[in-house]
C-alpha cells in the first residue's frame, strides 16, 4: 500500500490492540505502513520502535510526532463503573465514515428496529453542534431520541439524552443520561484503527453505571447494534468519506456530520477522503 503523507493523519494517536491480547507479536497496518505489536509492550515500524501509551484498555501508537497527549475520558477514571471492551471488528470503509455513522441518530429506527429506535418515532429533533476551540473537538449537545430499549436491563421505551463528542478524527464517543440518575452520564467510545483509506477496524469500550446485566448481556447489546452498522457503513458508496463541496446533500437531522466535515477539511486532513492528498 502507498505510505500516506498526510501530516494529519500521522501526527496522531490510534489504538492497534487491546492490552489483553498482547501475548506475541502480531503484524497489523496503520495509516497504510506495515507495524508489529506486540509484548513489551511495544510497537515497531522499518525496524524502530514507536511511541506507544497504555490508555482505556488499549495500546496506542502513532507514526508522527503528536502535538498533544490522547484525550481524557473522565468516567474511565470512576472505579465504581463497569469497563467493557467490545472486541475488533473489520470493516471495508474509511474510518471517518464509522465516525460519521456513529453520529447519525437518523438511522436509529431503520438499521436499529426496536432497540434504539422504532417507526413511527423516526422524527430528529433539534439538537445544537459545535467545534469547540478550546480543546479541538466536535460536540453534539441536547440530543433526544426514542429508544425502544435504553439498555440491556431497561427494555421499556422512553427518550434518550444524549451527548456526541468527536475528540480526535478516528475517535468517537457517546454520552447517555443514565434514566432516573440524576444525570449520570454512561460513556461509550469507539476507537478506530484505520489500515488502509478504505479498510479499518475498529472497537467500542463502554464505561456504564449498570451494575445488573450480567457482562454477555452487555456485550451482546453492543455486538448486535456494531454489527447492524456494519452492514450499512459497508454498503456506503464511495468507500471515503467525501469533503468537497455539495458531493453529498444534508438535512437538518446532520448536523453533527456537517461540523465533523467542517473540522476535518479546517485540519487539512485528508486520508480516508476522497480529497487528494495534494490539497492538503
């Protein structure tokens, strides 16, 4: 595969493996480059080590030099709450069309029927976007939606509360208002490890307040939706996620996608895009 350029895209961080499968070394790609991970922990590429950061269950590398540390997750730091790493899962799409995906409630009552969402509850209500400056994220506030099943314990229908945040291009996570908490927030993450512009793979991590479904419950609740989506992601033409200028129209429920769109083209990145790197 061609070595990308794009300093974006390598001035970063990007989980390659979980820390609980690091037993040998095993040959993986990042960003088009053939790296080996493995025990050590350690991470080598042409030869030479890489950076690597053990964080949220994972091991991290990157094939730049990063401007900054791997975000924060506060409720990672909450030992009361229930860590629950999902497992890797291949898909043949850009990365940052996963992200886009992620953030799509529109798509909750037809890819999710009955359980994050339902007919005739297809309405997205207004919620409010923004690129926060200070931190460099994108943020989707004030997001209601009707869920059919809130969680693997609570299968009666009612509103969800939820909170996107985007806090790194390959990175996305979900806050949900945890029901009759008070406003406890469950956090979801999905880190993404992209192979290849058009291949990656990628992991959801939870850390939930849930303290009654049994740990399979969990994770087949997670499974099930990751794997809904993956059908759709897939299917999704063209593979790369397009930057330009009216190459896909959106509608008022795609805000959070154009603000995700905003903020990529303003970085310059542009592998998994099907902007040329040239532009960048």
């Amino acid at each position: 595969m061609t070595r990308t350029t794009d300093r974006v895209a390598l001035d970063d961080w990007y989980a390659v493996a979980s820390m609980g499968d690091l037993h040998r070394a095993e040959e993986t790609r990042l960003l088009g480059q053939q790296i080996t991970v493995g025990p050590g922990p350690q991470v080598i590429c042409d030869g030479a080590a890489l950076p690597v950061r053990e964080k949220y269950g994972c091991l991290w590398t990157t094939l730049g030099q990063p401007a900054k540390e791997i975000f924060e997750i506060e409720e990672a730091n909450d030992p009361t709450r229930r860590f629950v790493p999902c497992g890797w899962v291949k898909m043949r799409a850009s990365g940052l069309r996963v992200v886009e995906n992620f953030l799509d409630m529109a798509h909750f009552p037809f890819v999710h029927a009955d359980i994050l969402g339902s007919e005739p509850h297809t309405e997205v209500l207004h919620y409010t976007t923004e690129i926060r400056r200070d931190v460099d994220e994108v943020w989707a506030t004030n997001c209601k939606f009707f869920q059919p099943q809130m969680t693997a314990s609570r299968p009666e229908g009612e509103f969800a509360q939820l909170i996107y945040r985007v806090p790194a291009p390959f990175v996305v996570m979900l806050y949900r208002v945890v029901p009759d908490s008070g406003g406890v927030l469950d956090a979801i993450a999905l880190f993404i490890q992209p192979l290849e512009e058009g291949l990656c793979r990628a992991q959801p991590v939870m850390y939930l307040t849930d303290q009654t479904a049994s740990h399979t419950e969990l994770l087949r609740f997670e499974q099930v939706i990751f794997l809904q989506d993956r059908i759709i992601v897939e299917n999704q033409r063209p593979l790369l996620l397009p930057l330009e200028p009216r190459a896909e129209i959106p509608t008022r429920a795609d805000g959070s996608s154009v603000a995700y769109r905003r903020w990529l083209k303003e970085k310059g990145l542009t592998y998994g895009t099907t902007l040329p790197e040239a532009a960048a």
